[in-house]
C-alpha cells in the first residue's frame, strides 16, 4: 500500500470547517484512500472513502486531486466533539492474499477543535 | 445495540502470566482483525480471520494465538506475558475486506498493563 503523509497536528474553531490535508504522491491506479479516525480512548472510527471522484457523506466531505497524489477531507462544520486523531489510509480496491482487508495505519492528524 | 464489543476493557497482569481478552460481533460480519495500539500510539494489525480461517498473521509472536469459535467471535489468548505486550488491543470486523467497499468496524479496546 502507498505511504501517506499528514501534518501531525492541526487547530480548527467550533463552526468552522476543518480541512485535513493528505499526501500520497505514490498511490497507483487501483488504491483508495481512506479516512478513519480515533477520538481519544475509543477504536477508530470509519469517515469516508474514494477513488478518484469527490465523495460525501453525512459525516465529511472527500476532495482527491485530478492526479490523485493527494486528498482533502474536509469537515464542514466541526464541533468540539470532532478532535480526535485523523488518519489516511491508502488501500488496494481488491487486497487479496496477506493484504486481505488489511488497513494501514500511519501518524495521523491530531485535529483540536477549539471553542 | 453495541455492534463490537470486548471484554475486559482494563487487565492488568503480572509478567508471565498468560490472559485472555475476548470480542463479539453482532454485525453479521464474516471477517474479524485484531489490533495492538502501542504507547506511541501506533496502531498495527496483528491477525485477521475470515469464516473461522486465519488469513493475516502480521510476525505475531506465537505466544499470541486468537481462536474463532464461530464467524461472530474472535478472541486473543496471550501466553507468558511480557511487558512489552502492554498496550490497547482492538477487536474489529467487516463483511467485504479487501473490496472497495469495505468498512472496518472496531470495539471499545482492551487496555493491557502488564506488570
């Protein structure tokens, strides 16, 4: 799986949209990237996921670049109960073999949302 | 409804001592994984059982051996505790690994001091 990098921490204020960057300059055709993320003492927590097309849910929203060597995701109006630990995780479409849904886990963003 | 769920959430042994920690799914999943969170806040996979049948074995010590008695349980028996196992343990499932639908649903997490 491609490697991904985060800024290891990030501040956003109540209301705002936070805007998490990730890098992934050497994923290939077939990699998705994935957005987990971790509030403190709990298991992580699935947010969103996509190819190469833009991507929403109830949770965020998901913006992958054209060449898809980095993505954004974004929160649109975060609370308090949003900081946590956010991760970026690049994974083949189809893992099979020793990969077989095998998730990656990396540093992360330590986003803070402050009031 | 708890979707993953573990027991105990603390243990705290002695060195040597062998324990075990256990996990259910009610999700209906047909795939399990468990996870070791270090103090650095790392988080790796260690196994992965599909219907009963490991398929990842991340170079686990054999003093880690997870048991499935059925697709909906997953437990960790750790023999001859270190202190280096001490760490968060998280239990997770998912129906489609390794598909670019999957979502990986986790516990609550062990907390494993070891003494």
């Amino acid at each position: 799986d491609a490697k991904t990098t985060q800024p290891p921490s990030m501040d956003c204020a109540e209301g705002r949209a936070a805007n998490l960057p990730c890098n992934h300059s050497t994923i290939s055709g077939n990699e998705y990237v994935y957005w987990y993320r971790q509030i403190h003492s709990q298991g992580p927590q699935y947010i969103i996921h996509g190819l190469k097309n833009n991507e929403t849910n109830e949770m965020a929203s998901l913006i992958i670049t054209e060449d898809r060597k980095s993505s954004t995701l974004i929160l649109p109006h975060a609370t308090l109960r949003d900081t946590a630990v956010y991760y970026c995780i690049v994974r083949l479409a189809n893992a099979g073999g020793t990969s077989y849904g095998k998730l990656t886990f990396g540093q992360g963003t330590i986003l803070t949302v402050h009031p | 409804d708890t979707a993953v769920s573990q027991t105990p959430k603390y243990l705290v042994t002695q060195m040597g001592n062998d324990k075990s920690i256990k996990c259910e799914q009610n999700l209906g999943h047909d795939t399990m994984y468990w996870y070791k969170q270090d103090s650095k806040k790392f988080l790796k996979i260690m196994f992965s059982y599909n219907n009963k049948e490991l398929i990842i074995n991340e170079t686990v010590p054999n003093r880690f051996s997870p048991k499935s008695p059925d697709k909906a349980h997953l437990n960790l028996h750790i023999n001859s505790l270190e202190l280096g196992d001490s760490a968060v343990y998280f239990c997770a499932s998912s129906q489609e690994p390794g598909t670019s639908t999957d979502t990986q649903y986790f516990g609550p997490g062990t907390r494993l001091t070891v003494l």
